[in-house]
C-alpha cells in the first residue's frame, strides 16, 4: 500500500493532474491486477448478504416506493433487473430500487475506522451497470472488488462525520471507480466520474439524527444512482469540479476540517492485489453495527443473570462503557430524546443502544422485525428497564475502535449491571460473535442460512436454490440477470399501497 497525503492546494499552486487523489484511485481503477480468490470468494457472500436483507425488506414502505419507482422506466435494450419483479429497466432507476432494499433493515456488512460505511452499498449499482451492458460474472467481480478497496481505504483516511458530512460521500466515488474498473475505462475517464460523483453525493449527517427518516435506507442508493450518472455523462466527454479534493474551494477546505488539514489516504500500489473486502464484516443481528457485540453480550449476560437467580426487574441501572462513536452517535451521548422514545420510528430505534441492549437482556436475541414492532417498544417493562441504561465514553474502548491492528480493534462494550440491593454484574464482550475474531465467524453457509431465514415465506424454496447455485457459480454467468430473485405476485401484494408520484 502507498500512502498518499492529501490537503488543500491554492489555485495559484502547480498542482499536478497526476497527484490529485481522483487521479490516483482512477490509477487503482484501471490497474488490471487479477483479483485474488479469497476477494473473489468474500464477493460471493456479499451478493447473498445483500440479497438476503433485499428480501426481508422487499414489501416495506420505503423499498415498494423505491422499486415503483424504478418499474415506470422499463427499457427494451440493455436494462437492469429490480428485486422481486420481471423485466429490465433503466440501471440507475434499478440501482437506486436494490440498493434502498439491500440498505432498508441495516442488516447488511460495515467497515469501521476514521469513518463509518456499508461497503455492500457498492453493489446494487455495479451491478446494475454490468446487467445493463451484458457483461459477465468475471467483470462483475472486478469492479466490485474495486468498490470495495476505494470505499474501505477513503474510510480509513478521511473522517466525514466529524464535519456532520454522511458517509455517502465516500461511497460515490467508489462506485464511479468500481464502475469504471468493470467497464475497462481509460484513467481520465474516471477521474473525472470520480469528481463529479463526490460533487453530487456530500450531505449532511441529520438523515441519521434525530427524527431518522426512511432517507436513512434512500441515501447510498441515491448515492450509487448518482454515481452511475456521472460515469455515463464522463465516458460521453463531460468533465467534474477538480481538484475535487484538494482544490481551494473544494472539499476538504470547505466540507471537512480546513485549508490546514492534511490527510493520508492509502492505495494499493500499481499491481497489488485488491483485498479490503477480507477487512470489512457482516451482520448477524439487524441494528448498527456498534449494537452487534452489544447483543450478543446481552444474550450472555441474561443466561448469566438467570444461573444467579436474579431478576431484571431488579435492576437499577445499567451503564455502557464504549468507544466515542457508539456512545455519541447510538448512546446517550448523542442527547437524543428520540432514542428513549417508545414511539419512534424503526430507523431511530435501530440507532439506540440503549433501546437495543434491553430488548435483547429480556429476550435473549434479536429479530429484524419483531424486536423493532410497535407494541415491543411500548411495553411497559421495556420501557422502565430501556430507561435505566446510558451510555459513557471509555478511552480505551475508543483506542480499540481506531485501532489499525485487526486483531485489537474492536466495536464492543464492558456492561456494568447494578441491582437495587447492590448487586453488580458486570461482563464485556470486544467483537461480535459473526465477527471474524468472534466466536462464531461467519462463513459461506452462514450467509446461505441467514439468506434462507429472511427469504423464509418471500422466495420459494426453489428460486432460492436457484440463486444461491448462481451465485456459487459467478465466475462463469454469462448473463448476470441471474442474480435477481422474483417473488409471486401474492408476496408483492402484500407491499403497502403508496401514493403516486410523478412517474
């Protein structure tokens, strides 16, 4: 890997095209190093996470009104196939319909660092762009596995959220250069997409903060139909804001820390292998991903608690000891009342860790709809015991988190549980158990089982075997349609009525 330093240069400056960072992930993009079989392996537990949560959201509001959406713009050439239905339509629209599905129940991988992301937000629109241009499992595989490596190395080396900037804003580009790495663009070429898909996909944080909207599961997919469309306009000569980064009035100067600020973003170096994939991590439970450990740790403390004979409804409080990101953005830290609401949406709940760790005491697991249902969050029992846990930052924890040694980061918490008669219990758990260093690593046939359980009543038992033997089989697919699943029309009749809009 090289590291590159990036801030802002003075218009004044000679700057040479050649160090803006656009041009150097562009460089990465066209690199044609084969992509490693472990990469390409970690792609195909991707394509069945995502397709998995795609499924147990596909009647919920947000995602019926996203693919109604992308169905009033079939096209009869090319065209991308949207989840749950027959046919082809335009990529983008197509792009923006899979990806709101695959990022409605916040159920699919994370990768953690300077910043937060979804990487698997990456493939519902380099997909939709190989299914629109015919191209094969192979091509596929290689963009997304360049997706993957822009979007984890910006991770690391450039925090948004300190700024109040959502992650998207690293997800455009890495789309635009998956996309130009699948489509063998030249270096410019997607440079210039790279530009213009940051330009177009900087917002603002509050989508997640305070009334969190269905905008939450819109935003990446909004970003990859961005990113689509300035690759399209880019390949037919159009060019972006540049630098996009370093320029003077541009990114960082004015969305990020300052013109003083300096950054290290690091690349692969010309011919290395593209592996940040293997770095990122999926879900076992649907919640943000700094509330996995914490569910599992509460599942373990509540079989601890019952071999002690103690009774939750004993407890007086419960305190979290946490990193700065779990106990500022889902903790108490964020001094949001929403999270302590029984009435708040799902989308709020599933950003309270306070919420969450009670739910799952009680129950001793996590379900991606039950756990979330109104007539759970307004139970009394729930109520008062949600209401006695906060959150505090742990240094230590916040080291863990920002660590760069895999085997030391982690996303956990220590649990302090103190009884009205003085009791206290305490347990704490570093990585979750899905995690790779956890105790139950997620593999192939866990995606097969997580796929099979929340397709469970959607898809038959037949198409669901179907997709799975499909994607075993990527490297060979010659026609990438195969990677869609329909679903009768009884499932899709089920999806609420929306109100119409202009298409």
């Amino acid at each position: 890997m090289i590291e590159h330093e990036l801030r802002t240069r003075p218009s004044a400056e000679d700057f040479p095209y050649e160090e803006h960072l656009a041009h150097k992930i562009a460089t990465v993009a066209a690199d044609p190093v084969e992509v490693p079989a472990d990469t390409a392996e970690m792609i195909k537990n991707r394509l069945i996470d995502n397709a998995s949560v795609a499924m147990a959201s596909l009647v919920r509001r947000p995602v019926t009104s996203a693919r109604t959406m992308a169905t009033a713009h079939p096209v009869s050439d090319g065209g991308a196939t949207v989840f749950g239905v027959d046919g082809t339509y335009s990529a983008e629209w197509a792009a923006l319909a899979n990806g709101t599905a695959v990022r409605e129940l916040d159920f699919h991988d994370t990768f953690l660092a300077a910043e937060y992301s979804h990487p698997g937000d990456n493939i519902p629109p380099i997909l939709a762009v190989a299914q629109h241009k015919g191209l094969d499992g192979k091509a596929l595989i290689r963009g997304i596995a360049t997706g993957y490596e822009i979007q984890v190395n910006l991770v690391k080396g450039i925090c948004l959220h300190e700024f109040k900037i959502d992650h998207v804003a690293h997800l455009g580009p890495s789309v635009a250069a998956g996309i130009g790495t699948m489509l063998n663009l030249d270096v410019d070429t997607i440079y210039q997409a790279i530009g213009q898909a940051l330009h177009t996909t900087t917002a603002t944080r509050q989508s997640r903060k305070g009334l969190i909207s269905s905008w939450k599961a819109y935003a990446p997919a909004f970003a990859g139909k961005m990113a689509i469309e300035a690759v399209d306009r880019t390949m037919r000569g159009e060019g972006a804001p540049a630098p996009i980064w370093e320029g003077e009035d541009g990114f960082i100067a004015w969305m990020l820390h300052s013109p003083d600020k300096t950054y290290t973003v690091p690349l692969p170096d010309k011919g290395e292998e593209k592996r940040a994939i293997l770095e990122t991590y999926t879900k076992e439970h649907s919640a943000e991903y700094q509330s996995q450990a914490p569910i599992d740790l509460a599942r373990r403390m509540k079989k601890t608690l019952e071999d002690r004979g103690l009774d939750i409804a004993d407890i007086e409080s419960i305190v979290l000891h946490t990193s700065h990101h779990t106990h500022y953005v889902i903790g108490t830290g964020a001094n949001d009342p929403q999270k302590m609401d029984p009435h708040a949406s799902r989308e709020t709940l599933d950003h309270s860790i306070m919420y969450i760790f009670a739910v799952a005491l009680q129950d001793g697991d996590w379900h991606h709809i039950d756990s979330y249902a109104p007539e759970r969050a307004q139970r009394e029992d729930t109520v008062e015991l949600w209401h006695k846990v906060s959150t505090v930052e742990d240094p230590a924890w916040t080291k863990r988190y920002h660590s760069t040694d895999p085997n030391e980061k982690a996303f956990g918490a220590k649990a302090v549980i103190t009884f009205t008669d003085g009791t206290v219990v305490e347990d704490e758990m570093a990585v979750a158990d899905a995690h790779p260093l956890g105790a139950r690593p997620f593999e192939r046939e866990n995606y097969r089982t997580k796929f099979r359980t929340l397709a469970k009543g959607i898809v038959s038992e037949e198409e669901q075997e179907r997709f799975l033997a499909a994607v075993d089989n990527l490297e060979n697919l010659t026609d990438l349609r195969e990677l869609n699943i329909q679903v009768s029309d009884d499932v899709l009749a089920q999806a609420p009525q929306t109100p119409k809009g202009i298409f």
